[in-house]
C-alpha cells in the first residue's frame, strides 16, 4: 500500500474528512459506494484502454 505521504493531496484531504467530520454510519456508506462506483468506472476505461 502507498505510504499517506505519497497519495495526491485531494486524497489525503478525503481520508482526513472520513476520519474527522463524518459522523454517522449512513454517510460513510454513501461516500464507500460512491467511491466504489467511481473505481468500478475508472478501471473499466483503463481495461478497454489497454
């Protein structure tokens, strides 16, 4: 796994709002299967790329 110091800024800003300001179980879950699908996406373009 990637060291913190090494992700783009934008990520570690995401990771330090899940871990401070989220606060309910029901918006973790929204944000997870809103990265998920994000993922899913982009690495779906990247196979169809190569």
């Amino acid at each position: 796994m990637i060291a913190f110091e090494q992700l783009p800024k934008s990520i570690k800003k995401s990771l330090r709002y899940i871990n401070q300001d989220v606060k309910s179980i029901e918006k973790l879950e929204q944000l997870e299967k809103t990265l998920v699908l994000y993922i899913k996406k982009r690495k779906l373009q990247l196979k169809k790329e190569n």
